[in-house]
C-alpha cells in the first residue's frame, strides 16, 4: 500500500481561486522541491513542519497567472 500525491502524479487537476483578484491559480509543484533548493535559506522551524506534513500529505506552491499571488496548498494524497 503506497500513498501518492495525486497532483505529483497527474491523476488530478487542481485549481485554486486567488484571494487577490480571483484569477486562476496554477500549480507550480511540490513545496518540498523548493526547500531542497532553497533550504539554506529557511530556519529550521519551517523545515521541520514540511518534513512532518510529508507523510500524507502534499504541500504544493501555487501561483496566480494574473497578479503572481502565490500561496501553499495541502494535498491530501490518495492510496494508490
Ligand atoms: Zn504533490
Ligand atoms: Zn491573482
């Protein structure tokens, strides 16, 4: 039994209404993936939660297309 980020693995399309200007939001990919990139840069609290969040769950960057407002969502991944 494995769980898989639904979204990581293209089963589904999630889109996110922006609180700025209620343009589409886009999904820019695994949160994780920018920590392993920019971890340096992050205290050790941040990393941490990420780190604990992993298990089940998906936390994935969206950005709007229209006013770059970006913000995290928690995908809850499913049993494959
Ligand atoms: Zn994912
Ligand atoms: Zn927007």
């Amino acid at each position: 039994m494995e769980q898989i980020c639904p979204l990581c693995n293209g089963l589904q399309e999630y889109e996110v209404e922006c609180e700025e200007c209620k343009g589409k939001m886009i999904d820019k990919g695994r949160m994780s993936d920018y920590y392993d990139n920019y971890s340096s840069y992050l205290d050790m609290n941040i990393t941490e939660l990420i780190d604990g969040v992993q298990s089940d769950k998906c936390v994935h960057l969206f950005s709007c297309s229209d006013c770059k407002n970006d913000k995290r969502i928690t995908i809850d991944k499913v049993i494959k």
